[in-house]
C-alpha cells in the first residue's frame, strides 16, 4: 500500500496542478462558442445571448449563459428562454482542451409550444434534430444526456381550435443517456390550481422521434385524477398508440371540472375507476376489455371516445346491478314537503355539449323506490336532442317497454313520452308513476304524452296525449260501493256513514283520458265488479292535481239501485259524496215534499225541511235578540 500510495498521490497532484493550469490558459472565446455549436448541433436551436457568461473549471466545471433565447426553424419568436442556462462541461477532455456537454441546466425557462393547423409545430426542428443526432453512425452524436429545468413555465396554442394551456412551476428532469437508447422524464409541474406529479418513457427514443413504434409508459398523478398507460406508441401518418390504460379519481364530477369537460346533470358522478386495453388514432379512442366503476356501479364492455371538433361517446356495458338513484336525486317533480309541482328551471346545459350513443344491460336496476329486474336501454344524445328507450324491462311484476325523448330550445324542454307496461302491479306502477295510491290489482298501462316547458309545472301545464289502464281483479280504496249501495237502497236518508271508508273490489277495470293543456278528460271508466259496477265521467286538472268528476254506481241485483255520486278534490284524498237530490227521490217520506217544492206550493216550511235533509240550502238569519220592551208586549199579548 505504501508503494502505490506514492505514485497514486504523485497522479492526483498532476492532475490538480493541470486543472489549475487548465483554469488559466483555457480559451474562453473558444469554449463559448464549442458549447453553443453543440446545443445547436443537438437541439437544432439557435442560442442568441443577451446577458453576461459565467465560466467555472474549478471547483466545477461550466459554462452559464444569462438571459438566453433559442429559436429555431426559422422563426424570429424564440421558442425557449432561459434566464440562466448552465452546460456542465465533462471534465477529461476538458484536460485536453476539449469541450464536451455532460448535462443542461434551465433555471426558470419560459417555453413557448405553437401547433399549426397541418399538424406541425415550432418545435418540430428540435424533434428532427434530436433524431438524425441519435441515429447510429450519426455525424453529430449527442454529447450530452440529460436536461434539468427548474421552475418553468410553458405556454401552448393551438391554431386550429384556439385552445391555450400554461404549465407552471416546472421542475423536470429530461434524461437520454448515450449509452442507452432509451428516455425519460420525470418531475412536477402545476396546472389549473394542481400540483402534478408526472413520467414518461420511451423504450427506443430514436424509434418514436422517427415516428417508429416505440414502447411506453407514462404515469400522471394529482389529487382530481390519476392516469397511467403502458404499452406502445407510433406516429408514422397520425399519432397511434396501444396499450393498457388505467384512470382513477375520487370525484369524476371535479376530474371534468379540472379538466374543462362538460359536467353532466348536477347528481352522482363520484368515485370512478376504469382500466381497459386502449387504442389511440388521432383524437379516437377505442376501448376494449373495459372495466369501469362509477358512483359504486361496475360494468364491462366496450368504449369509443372521439373529439373532431364535438366529443362524442359510444359504448355498450353489461352489468349484474345499477343503482340511477344519484343521477335523478336532485330531480323533483312535486316540490319539496308539499303537494305541488316544482317550479324549478331546467338546466339544460348538458345536452348541448357531447353526442352520446349507449347500449346498457343490467340484471337489477334501481331508479329511487323503483326496483327493475333484467334491463336493457338505450341512450342517444346528439346536437342537445335526448332519446332514451327501453327495449325491455322487468318492473312492477310485469315488463316494461317505451321511449323517452328530450329535445332543448333555448331554456325550455321539449318531452314526448311513450311507454307501454304489461301485467303489471297497478298498486305499484300507479302510486310511483302518477301519484294514485287508491288502486291495486293487475293490469296493462299505455301512456303516450307530449308536454313543453322550462320546468315540471311548466310541463304539466302543456301536458297533451292520452293514457289507458286495463286491469282486472283488484280494488279501488276509498269507499266500499256494495255495501253503501245497500244501504243507501234500504234507507235512503240515512246518511250511509262515512263514505269513504273500504275498497270496492273489480273484476275488470277501464280507464281511457285525453289531455289537453294540463287536463285530463275521462272518455272511458268503467269498474266492473261482483256486486257493483261503476262508471265516471268528468275532468281532472294535472296542474292543481284535483278531480272534478261525476259517477255513476249500480247494485248488479235485481233491483239494480243506481246512485249519482261526485268526486272532487286532490288526487291523494278527494271528497266522494252522493247526489243528495237522488237520495230524497228514492225516500218515500221525502219525494212528495221535493215535487211541491218544485211546483213552488209547499211555501217555506216545505223548503225548510228539504233543505235541512239535504243540507243545501242556506242558513236563516239569526234572530235579533229579544229587547225588554218587545218582552213586556209580548207579555200583554199573552
């Protein structure tokens, strides 16, 4: 050890000494321009320098240049300032008197990134450089590997659509090491109020700066999302790339707000997951193998996504179980805590700004209380005109098939509405669908509307189209027309309790209206029972959801006792009372006071009386109170 201490020291002392002497008799002119000639020679880059230049060979070795511009391609706007650029010099053949690049230093660089409406970009020199540098048997090798940039900022235009985008804070570390014909780049950078952690790798740079097929990986992190693609890339006519791909958010609604997408509706769109195998063409993306989660809902399938101008979306999922409570939540017909429609405006933003084309299965279905079995729907969304259809669904017992529109004008909705149900549970399907929770049994449904409006009372109002039900052996709650027939049969004036208690059960049930702004005219009910038959006839106002109606119900016995009836009031509790002229006709006792009273020869007392029995009449006055004096004549009198 002794021995080879010396000549070891010896070395390293001639070394120093030709570092120092290097320090002094180096051609400074000289260096300037050899490390300018290599960043042009690699970037393909003009270097014009308007500050001062540093050069240190002790205790490091480097050349920084102050308030640089490098443009290139013939462009007068420099693509890249720097404020300080600083090339690290290789420090042997610095002894030699040669000037060789190790690594780039970009402190606070300002990057200007211009895409042309063909494709290309100021920055297209740089790549063409970059790759005829890198090419084996290159007369230009790269002479250095890796570029650092610390707290930078990079602006980006696009001319064909007038987007911009700014990066900023940039901290980057750019690396091809010569020896290597990979690279990567790896670092942070801040954007649209988020810290960005980023990196990218290309298995064979040369390859993907020569539009040749390359492998690689890119991973990008922030709080709203996280994305990450491993797999190829090619850009030989248009930019292809093929791979597997992985996006995960806890928020898609804040995701497509970060990232200026539509946001759609106003509920759910919260957690979301995907991962599937991804091939890129241009703007198109297609998806296959896909797995994706949303809000809790998992299915598989197949995606397309393509912005040429408009974005535009088709897929075709299956799933075992979807949950579409979150996206109507916010979504009230009847306003808050009380009986009427809401008057809330529409907000119709979402269907203006992607065309969208959906194929959805689902084994179970659930739309707020609604429970649905198999499902299968199609959704279409294009230039703000909605159409959904059911090609078939399993729902209240029975299935369910129809289509379901909406076209935007301005900030009214248009809606049209067709759906068809067949045996199914009227008691179920009428309570959620329309409100009525009188009815029960099964049955088929028909309902074809058109309605216009800016909110739902908007749409009640215009409401126009026609409903049918045809059911059978159920019941109608709210009265019990047997056993009130009966009694009203025996005893006319005898009150017949209260009429609205019981049900009054069917064998077969009939009920066809027609609407027209907001109302509804019965043009066919009829409840056909065991022992009694009901028909009605009338209007009810869908906008004060109120009845105005008359009826008619009959005993099926050989008497056949009819009674006129009225219903009137709300839809979920109106007033059902019978026709009190009806009830005195059939009253002996009271019939022959009713025919005086009409032919106007009974007088008052008459009148009097057939008006308490039939509570129509008005109330006398009151008398005045009895004074002292009219009392002591009263006296006398008697």
């Amino acid at each position: 050890m002794k021995r080879l201490g010396t000549p070891i020291a010896a070395l390293l002392g001639v070394a120093l000494i030709a570092l120092i002497a290097t320090s002094w008799l180096i051609n400074r002119d000289a260096l300037r321009k050899a490390v300018e000639a290599q960043i042009r020679d690699v970037t393909g880059l003009e270097l014009n320098v308007a500050g001062s230049i540093d050069i240190s060979v002790l205790p490091a070795s480097y050349i920084s240049f102050h308030d640089v511009g490098l443009k290139g391609g013939g462009t007068s706007t420099p693509a890249l300032q720097v404020d300080v650029l600083t090339a690290n010099l290789r420090l042997l053949p610095l002894l030699l008197q040669r000037f060789e690049i190790a690594d780039l230093m970009l402190l606070r660089p300002r990057i200007h990134v211009s895409l042309k409406p063909d494709g290309e970009s100021n920055w297209t020199p740089f790549i063409q450089t970059i790759a005829r540098t890198m090419k084996p048997g290159a007369e230009n090798q790269v002479s250095f590997s890796e570029i650092r940039i610390q707290d930078g900022v990079l602006d980006y235009e696009d001319a064909a659509t007038r987007a911009t985008e700014k990066l900023e804070d940039i901290d980057l570390s750019l690396a091809w090491p010569s020896i290597s014909r990979s690279f990567a780049a790896t670092g942070q950078f801040d954007w649209r109020g988020e810290r960005v952690d980023g990196s990218i790798s290309f298995s064979d740079f040369v390859a993907a700066l020569s539009g040749d097929r390359s492998g690689l990986k890119a991973r990008i992190a922030s709080a709203p999302l996280k994305l990450a693609f491993d797999g190829s890339v090619a850009n030989r006519t248009s930019p292809m790339m093929e791979g597997t791909l992985t996006v995960d958010s806890p928020s898609l609604r804040n995701a497509l707000r970060w990232t200026g997408q539509p946001q759609p509706g106003s509920g759910g769109f919260g957690r979301f997951a995907l991962k599937a195998r991804a091939n890129v063409v241009g703007a198109s993306i297609a998806l296959t193998n896909v797995n994706v989660e949303l809000d809790g809902n998992a299915a598989e399938g197949v995606m397309t996504y393509a912005n040429n101008g408009r974005q535009t979306l088709q897929a075709t999922l299956a799933a075992d179980a979807l949950d579409f409570t979150p996206y109507i939540s916010t979504f009230r017909l009847l306003a808050s805590g009380a009986r009427d429609w809401n008057r809330q405006l529409f907000d119709l933003n979402g269907l203006s700004t992607t065309d969208l084309d959906m194929r959805l299965s689902a084994a179970k279905l659930t739309v707020g209380p609604t429970k649905l079995g198999r499902t299968a729907i199609g959704a279409n969304l294009r230039n703000g005109t909605l159409a959904l259809s059911v090609g078939e669904a399993q729902v209240y017992g029975g299935i369910a098939k129809g289509s379901f529109g909406i076209a935007r004008s301005d900030t009214v909705a248009d809606i049209k509405a067709q759906f068809q149900f067949t045996d199914v549970d009227l008691q179920a399907c009428a309570t959620e669908l329309f409100g009525l929770n009188k009815l029960s049994g099964r049955g088929n449904i028909n309902v074809s509307l058109l309605a216009s409006g800016s909110s739902p009372f908007g749409l009640v109002q215009s409401l126009d189209g026609s409903a049918t039900v045809t059911g059978h052996d159920g019941a109608i709650a709210g009265f019990n027309a047997e056993q009130l027939l009966k009694r009203l049969e025996r005893r006319p004036l005898s009150g017949g309790g209260n009429f609205r208690n019981g049900s009054t059960p069917y064998t077969n049930l009939t009920i066809a209206v027609k609407f027209s702004d907001g109302i509804a005219t019965a043009e066919d009910i009829r409840v056909e029972g065991p022992a009694a038959k009901i028909t009605l006839t009338g209007t009810a106002s869908v906008p004060t959801r109120e009845y105005d109606m008359k009826g008619v119900a009959s005993l099926n016995s050989a008497s056949g006792f009819e009674l006129p009836f009225v219903v009137q009031g709300p839809w979920d509790d109106p007033l059902i009372f019978p026709d009190p002229e009806s009830l005195i006709r059939r009253s002996p006792a009271s019939a022959p006071l009713l025919d005086m009273l009409k032919d106007r020869k009974g007088g008052d007392a008459v009148r009097s009386a057939i008006e308490r029995i039939t509570g129509s009449g008005k109330r006398p006055a009151p008398t005045e109170a009895p004074t002292a004096e009219n009392s002591k004549e009263t006296a006398k009198s008697n």
